[in-house]
C-alpha cells in the first residue's frame, strides 16, 4: 500500500507536535477562508475534463496547465520537455532573464510577446519567477490569452491572479520529492553553486541551521513565508491540494510524464511548429514529427536534465530527524500526494476530456 509505505516517517507524527501557544498565534493571523478563496474560481478540479479551446462553447473557458515547480523535483527535465520535445510557448522565466539568446520576436499583443532562443526554444517575455513578474503577466492578460502552452511557476498561489475575472482557469499538474530528499539535494545544490551561507558546513550542520527549509509547499501554497506552520495550514493545503492539482513522483517519474503527456495532449499542440513545419498539411511530415517528439521525449526522461549523485542519508541518522522536524506538515501533504496519485489513475484511464 503505497499510502503507508514511509511508516518512519509517518508514524507517531501528532504525538511529536503538540498544539503549543506559539501554534495558536500563527493560526490567530491565518486566514483560512482567504487562501480558499483565492484557488477556488481561479484553478479547476483535477477531476474534472480538462478544457481545451475546441470544447470552448460547453465549458465556457479553457484551461491554462499551471506547472507548480517545486524545486530539485525533476522541474527542469519537464521544461526540456515540453521546449525542447513540444515546441511548446512557455511562460516561465528564461523569457524574462534572457537565459538564452533570442533570435526572433512575436508581438501577440501590446505587452505579450513569444521569444524564439537560439536553442529553438519558445518563452513568453514575461517571468513567472517572481510575484512582481506574476502581477505584470496578471496586467498583460496572460490568464485570458490563452497563448501559453503552459505556465511553470513557484508561486502556485500568486498564478491564481492571472486566471480571476477572466472566465478561464488553470489546470494545477507538479512533480512531488519526498520532502526530506529534496532538502538534502537542496543542501548539495548550494554546495556545488558556492553558496557562502554553507560553503563550510556539513550536512549535519545544514540540519540543524536556519538555511534548511521547512514545510516549503505548505507555505508556498497559503502563502505563509514567515512565522511557524501550524495543522490548520496543513488542513487548508491539503484542501487546495487535494481538490486542484496532478499528482506526478519523482520515484515514477517516466509514468507521471506519460500522464501528463496524455491528459494535456502534449503530442496534439501546434503552437509554433520548428521542427518540420510543413506537418500540418502533409501526412508523412506528421508522422516523422510525431514520431521525433515521442523519441525525444523518452530520451529526455531517461537521461534526465540535471541529476547528480551523492551519498545517502540513513533514516535513523540525526540529519534525517532534524530534517523530518522542519518538514513535519510537507512530509504529510507528500504522503496525502502518494494516496491522490493512486486516486487520479482513473482520468488517465480516457483521452483527458469528455
């Protein structure tokens, strides 16, 4: 039962964390029903048909994919995929920060651009990187263009903007790492990108420091980046979670992405077409470009895009205790996810829309 497969790390959780004053006040200042409020009109159900513009005028809007990037969960393998496998137009934020050079330019509208990079990729001028870049993509109606193939962005709750008033919604799809993997890759990340903050700690220090993070999906999620996380921050997440998002594992990486690939039929796009772009009008050039994307996409989630190897951590180590304390509620939600993933199999069982 893949739910309770991570006993040790679920077992005995409440007992570890009674309800303390310093709880009491940080949920005084939690608005629940704000955090509600903000996804509930603004992101559609998982389990719901997935809208697409040629179903327009039975649903009444159409679905933007919202990616939630959680860091150092195979993010960016995904963003190869769908740049460098789909020609996909990507509001991200290589279309901001210049990340490649751009060669060519597509005015969409007054403020939307598509930025074609030198590597053949296609961006959106726009950075879903921060919560300033958001609200300039909120102003240049992104939410109602309809011109991103899909949104990748940190800031699930702030993305929540670009879609309200607007008819349309996003479709929440993520990639899940066990929380406390994820914070011992984050301790080698920073390791191997200089970061001074640790350049003279090990990983028995990074455990118990401040610079490891804590619960990061549920405060990315209610949009609490300071003060403690309380179990009425982790109620309120796994509601929003639980209602609104694809669930993908980085342990069945190869099995989420065909997911993904099915219920957003990724091999159907047509934005900008590269590759062969005589495809549309010719049934051979359509089959070798099919056929180029499904090679390019197994090779990609074979091979992967940033991965590094270092040595494990033993679960009954002080470091995986000390990071099972900071990740305690994130640790819940990705047992909660293991359970949704097992739930969603069923709307991959159709094409992903009725």
């Amino acid at each position: 039962n893949n739910a309770q497969s991570s006993d040790e790390e679920s077992s005995g959780m409440d007992e570890e964390n009674p309800v303390e004053e310093e709880d009491l006040a940080s949920e005084a200042v939690f608005d629940a029903q704000q955090v509600l409020a903000q996804y509930k009109d603004s992101y559609w159900r998982w389990n719901h048909p997935y809208r697409i513009p040629e179903r327009k005028e039975v649903w009444g809007g159409i679905d933007a994919p919202v990616f939630w990037r959680i860091p150092l969960s195979g993010a960016t393998t995904l963003e190869e995929i769908v740049t460098h496998c789909y020609n996909m137009i990507v509001a991200g934020t290589t279309g901001s920060t210049k990340d490649g050079k751009a060669v060519l330019s597509r005015n969409i509208s007054e403020h939307l651009s598509v930025l074609t990079l030198d590597d053949g990729a296609h961006y959106l001028n726009i950075d879903m990187g921060s919560k300033e870049g958001i609200q300039k993509a909120r102003t240049a109606g992104l939410g109602r263009s309809g011109v991103a193939d899909v949104i990748l962005t940190r800031y699930l709750y702030n993305a929540a903007d670009l879609f309200q008033n607007t008819g349309h919604t996003g479709r929440c799809f993520t990639m899940l790492r066990h929380p406390i993997e994820r914070a011992i890759a984050l301790f080698h990340s920073l390791k191997r990108n200089g970061v001074k903050a640790v350049s003279n700690m090990d990983i028995e220090q990074y455990s118990k420091s401040s610079i490891a993070e804590g619960n990061w999906m549920i405060r990315m999620i209610t949009n609490t980046m300071e003060g403690k996380i309380t179990r009425k921050h982790y109620d309120v997440a796994a509601e929003v979670f639980g209602s609104k998002c694809l669930v993908g594992l980085l342990d069945k990486y190869s099995e989420s992405m065909e997911h993904f690939a099915k219920f957003f039929r990724w091999e159907e796009i047509k934005s900008i077409n590269t590759r062969h772009p005589h495809a549309a009008s010719d049934a051979k050039e359509r089959e070798k470009d099919l056929e180029g994307k499904r090679k390019c996409f197994r090779s990609m989630v074979k091979k992967g895009v940033n991965r590094h190897q270092y040595a494990p951590v033993r679960k009954d180590s002080s470091v995986w205790k000390d990071l099972r304390e900071k990740n305690f509620f994130d640790i819940k939600l990705y047992e909660y996810a293991k359970e949704m993933y097992l739930k969603q199999q069923v709307v991959y069982e159709e094409t992903g829309v009725v």
